[in-house]
C-alpha cells in the first residue's frame, strides 16, 4: 500500500515516514501544496492513501482534498491541530474519510489507516455490508437483523446504505444530505433526515432512546460503528 504524506513540520514527516515504513507501508512525502499537488497530478494512480495536514505554508490540505476527490475516490485522512467542529465539517463535507488531531500516537493513526483501508477494500469486494448484527445485501437490497428481515422505505434504505459504507467513519449532516440526494434524487431537507433517522433506529436498535448502531457526534453529524 502506497501512502502519500503531506506535512510541513519535518521532524512529525519523517517520523510518520518512518513508522509507516516499519508497517511495510510505502511512502511518498511532500511538504507543501504545490510539491503535492504536481504529484497527485501525475502519480495519483499509484496511491492507496492521502495523509494532509490541514495547514501547510502555501495553502490547505482541503484544497488537496478537494484535488484529489475530484479526480479519483481514494481515502483521505486530515491531521490537524484544530480539534473544532468548524474545521472537523468541513474536511468531512470535502470527502475526508476521517481525522486525527494532534498531537497523536501513532499506534492510533496507523489503526485509523488500516480502518480505513479495509472498509474501501469491503465496499469493492463484497455485497454483504454489516452494521453490529445488521446485514445490508445490496445485490437485493434486503436488510436483516440476527437473521430477521427488516422492511424499510427505499429512503430508510438509502440512508443505511451511506452508514453501512462508512462504518467508523463520522457523517456530517450535510455529507448525509447530499448523499442522499445523489443516490435518489429526491429532496430531503435537513428536518426530514432527523425523522429518518429516527425510524431507521426504531427498527434497527435494541432500544432506539439509547442507540447503539447509529450513534449521534454531538454538533457534527453520526457515526455508526463496525
């Protein structure tokens, strides 16, 4: 696996390198946006994973997100210092697939990594999708919970469909938003996501007044977990 790093403070870039080498990772760093950006232009082909650092001397990991988005779906992960809800949704919204604040351990970065990794490598390779003991078929579309058949509405549906595939993975409200919306191309606004998730946790959770399976991030958006 091919990780691209990008970090302007030196001394966390190499010792990031390092320790992602010792994880048999093969690692690429640059340490400003322009370096970055000429790379990702020529050799985004040949890369597994971004690690951006949200603030670097000439610009912004969310411009090399951005960048990267735009041109191929690989995971993205944002380190960064602040640990805010304005910069933490934003990244999200850009299509981070998660985030790290510093400073970090690096046994939890590179969890983070393999998380990351993994749930890609299921969204390829596998129809069955698993929320804790539910099962998403998505060759036909059947959900089911400790072998029961669940019957949700096509929009219940679509809404566990984003959660099944970002497991461990914090949503943004809007990130669910226009998921949605690209997936059906019905409008769903911001009160109507509550009430759907309201009944997806009515029919999923054990007891949906303490959810287990979706859970909500305070001022940011959900989580579901794998």
């Amino acid at each position: 696996m091919h990780i691209l790093i990008v970090e302007d403070d030196r001394t966390i870039a190499s010792g990031l390198q390092y320790s992602l080498e010792q994880e048999q990772f093969t690692t690429t760093l640059c340490h400003n946006v322009a370096d970055a950006t000429r790379l990702i232009e020529q050799q985004l082909h040949t890369i597994d994973l971004c690690l951006f650092d949200l603030s670097l001397p000439d610009g912004s990991g969310y411009d090399l997100c951005r960048l990267v988005k735009q041109k191929q779906d690989i995971p993205v992960i944002f380190l960064t210092a602040f640990d805010d809800e304005v910069n933490v949704v934003m990244g999200l919204d850009m299509g981070a697939d998660d985030y790290i604040t510093k400073p970090f351990r690096v046994r939890e970065l590179i969890s983070r990594i393999h998380s990351v990794l993994r749930r890609y490598h299921k969204q390829v390779s596998s129809p069955i999708l698993t929320i804790g003991a539910v099962e998403i078929n998505t060759q036909d579309a059947k959900v089911k919970k400790d072998g029961s058949e669940i019957l949700l509405t096509a929009l219940e549906y679509r809404l566990l469909l984003i959660f099944g595939r970002h497991t461990g993975q914090v949503l943004s409200r809007a990130q669910l938003l226009d998921q949605i919306w690209d997936m059906g191309g019905d409008f769903v606004n911001d009160n109507t996501l509550t009430v759907y998730i309201k009944r997806l946790r009515e029919k999923l959770e054990d007891d949906p007044q303490r959810p287990t399976l979706i859970k909500t991030v305070r001022g940011i958006g959900y989580k579901v977990e794998r």
